[in-house]
C-alpha cells in the first residue's frame, strides 16, 4: 500500500476491524483504502466463523451435558481455551497488520476478498 492513500488512523481502524462488531467502522469509513476495507472484511469473516463455531460447540456440549455431566464440564472447560486461542489469533492478525501484513487462514481468508 502507498504512504499516498494510507490513513492517519491506520493502527486505530486495523485494530477496530478484528474486534467483532466494531470492524464496521472501519469498512464504512475507509472505503479509499483497500488494504483497511481487506482487513475490516477479514475480520467480520472471522467473527462469523467463530459464532457459527461457537453454537455449534455449545450444542453439541450441551447434548454431552446432558448424558454425562462430567464430560460436558469438561467440553465447557475446553471451551475457555478455545476462546483463548481467539483471542490469539486476533491480536496475531492486528500485529500483522499494523505491519503491513496479512494473517492468512486457511479456507477463510479468501472470502475477505468478496
């Protein structure tokens, strides 16, 4: 990306784009920056993976739950570190792309470029 079209909010509007809903200000806002509307895109795909992901967990440890108590505690537990490996993946994506990167997943990356 050229200095030329680069905001002067830049860190501001890449952090926004990976903190779920917020990612809209940044798509509505920049729209002359390219590289922030990619970002801003990623990031609304990767909040809708991991809400798809996360009902499907909390289904599916909720039937667990219910036939076995001691086995959908520990799905529950489990699902504390699954947040944390979120979080990971957000704050690595927001590195990335202060500095002028892009943090690629696999099968879900390229939807950001629709």
């Amino acid at each position: 990306m050229a200095d030329a079209d680069a905001s002067p909010n830049r860190g501001v509007m890449i952090v926004l784009a990976y903190l779920w809903p917020l990612a809209l200000v940044p798509l509505l806002m920049e729209r002359h920056d390219p590289d922030l509307q990619w970002h801003a895109r990623h990031g609304l795909v990767l909040m809708m993976a991991e809400l798809l992901l996360v009902l499907v967990y909390l289904a599916i440890a909720s039937v667990v739950s219910l036939a076995s108590l001691g086995l959908g505690t520990l799905l529950i537990i489990l699902l504390v570190f699954g947040w944390i490996g979120v979080l990971a993946l957000h704050v690595m994506a927001i590195v990335k792309g202060v500095n002028g990167t892009r943090l690629i997943v696999p099968r879900l990356s390229h939807y950001a470029e629709r």
